[in-house]
C-alpha cells in the first residue's frame, strides 16, 4: 500500500521567535528523519498551496483577510496569546493547509493510498473564526471538508491523539451535518480545558486521560472506546491529527506514551481503515515538542502507516 509524504520548506520560514516551542527545528528533525533509511524510501508528494475556496470549508472569509493582514513586514506579530507569526507565516500557512488538500487529492485519484502531511504550522485548536494554541487554520478539518466537497467522500473520521484537546475541529465537527466524526483522547486537566465526555454526542466523542496514565491505560481506552466507536461509524476516509506530545519526554503535557505506543495506535487505526475506506489514511501533524521524541515517535508512526521494516 503506497505511502506519501507531503512536506513543504515554507514550513521552515514560519518564525516563531526565539525558545517558543512550535519552532521551525520540529520540521528540520522530520526533514532529516526522511534522508535517514528506511524512510527515505517513502515518495514525496506535490505540495499545492491551500485555495481561498478550500479554506472558506472551515473559516470565514473575515478571519482569512485577518490572518494575511495581520502578518508582520518584518519580525514577529502576536496574534493571541500563544501564537507568533513572521512574514513567512501567510506562504507556511497556506502550504500547511494545501498539504491536507494535496494528500486528499492523491489519495482520491488513487495515486496513493496513505500520507503523512508533515506541516506547520498545526492546526486542530484553530476555531472557525479565532487562532488559537500555535495554529492558524484548521489544516485537517479543510482537508476532511475539500474529501466531501471536491471528490465526494461520504464519511470521513478523524482521530485525534495529540495529548490536547482539539477544540477547534470539535467544534467544526459538531456544527457540521454529521458526516465528519471527530473522536479525540487528550490529557485532562490541560490546556485547553475542553473536551469532556460528558459533552459526546453523535459527531464528536471525546477521551481524556489523566496526568500520568502512561501506556496501558492509553492503550486501554482505544482498545474499549476509540476502535468500536470508529468501525461502528465505518468512515470510507480516516483522517488522523497526529500530535506526538503524549510522548513521556515532551515538555507540554504529562500522559508520558513511549514512541512504540504511536506505532500501536496507528497500526490499529489502519487496520480499521483497511476494513472500511480500502486503506485510506491521512495523516496530518500537530504537536510534538521534544526534538528527539518527535523524531522516534514520527518514525514509529510512518513505519506503521507505510508498513516499513527496520
Ligand atoms: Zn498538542
């Protein structure tokens, strides 16, 4: 089953400024995992920038024409309390959208079957009209959107196991018609504070774990509640946020996974998709904040999604 990763070097010139943590050296460590074997094996796709039209999926045009007027001339520019832009944050912004887009496009012509977006900046805390947590667009929920509106795919799901919440696609997801199903695992209490389970309902269900749950109990919660409830739903497009600060060394967040636990988790989630959408999964990064288990994690992910030997 043919995997494709879709990286862009406009990732690289969204300047965050000096020690913030979403910094431009998270995607310099996915650029050199790709030259190391075996995952320089893996093609790279044709990145296209996001269109105005893809982005209106999930934004509003006065939030758009606010994210371009707000980037800076020159040095940084705060756009909320968490997230900087630089001048290259339009041009970075648009890739990282486009990359969903792209990898949606290649895999509905059956060029590929998986991908991997490698983009920043993140995406699942942006709201439909508000940025928030280091992301500008919401990168995944415009891919699921432009899967429906341009190639006609009926149920798409989205995993989400970055170790926060996912505010911004829960709340798209909800506002949708219910044919974009958002099911996330994220530690709690954290930032952002949301995502309780009492809040589930038929488009969105959300998992939290508490600080210090580690491997078992994140295993646990997949095996009982995350699987059953995504092969119930059968989406012919899986879609996955794939944060990798559930990571035990990542400096943001507690639930303290090892990078085997990514592999896990994402070679059972393309099982399902095998079952349901004849193997279609993208895959899109969000967080991830320790270099070196960003590193590990990304690659026990890619091994799993394009079934790669050491
Ligand atoms: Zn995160």
């Amino acid at each position: 089953m043919k995997t494709t990763i879709y990286i862009h070097d406009s990732g690289l010139r969204h300047d965050t400024g000096f020690s913030h943590p979403e910094g431009a050296d998270r995607l310099a460590t996915i650029l050199g995992l790709l030259k190391e074997t075996p995952y320089d094996t893996l093609p790279q796709g044709k990145v296209t920038p996001a269109k105005e039209e893809q982005i209106l999926l999930a934004h509003p045009l006065h939030y758009i024409d606010h994210i371009r007027d707000s980037i800076p001339d020159h040095g940084h520019a705060q756009i909320d309390a968490d997230t900087i832009m630089s001048p290259g944050s339009w041009n970075a912004a648009l890739h990282a959208a486009g990359a969903a887009c792209s990898a949606v496009d290649d895999v509905a012509s059956g060029k590929t079957t998986r991908a991997f977006c490698a983009m920043r900046p993140p995406g699942h805390h942006a709201e439909s009209a508000l940025s928030m947590g280091f992301c500008l667009f919401n990168n995944i929920f415009i891919g699921a959107r432009h899967a429906q509106a341009a190639h006609g795919f009926k149920k798409v799901a989205i995993v989400d196991f970055d170790v926060h919440h996912g505010n911004g696609t829960d709340t798209m997801s909800r506002m949708h018609d219910g044919s974009i199903f958002f099911i996330s695992t994220h530690q709690y209490p954290l930032w952002p504070m949301t995502g309780l389970e009492e809040d589930n309902d038929e488009s969105v269900m959300n998992f939290t774990l508490p600080p210090g749950s580690g491997s078992e109990k994140f295993r646990s919660v997949y095996e009982t509640k995350v699987f059953p409830a995504l092969t119930r739903f059968a989406p012919d497009l899986l879609m996955i946020s794939a944060g990798f600060d559930a990571h035990r060394l990542d400096p943001l967040a507690q639930i303290n996974l090892e990078s085997e636990d990514f592999g896990w988790v994402t070679e059972r989630l393309c099982a399902i998709a095998d079952a349901s959408a004849q193997g279609r999964v993208i895959s899109v990064l969000e967080g991830g904040y320790h270099l070196q288990a960003l590193k590990e994690s990304a690659a026990a992910h890619l091994r799993a999604l394009a079934n790669l030997k050491d």
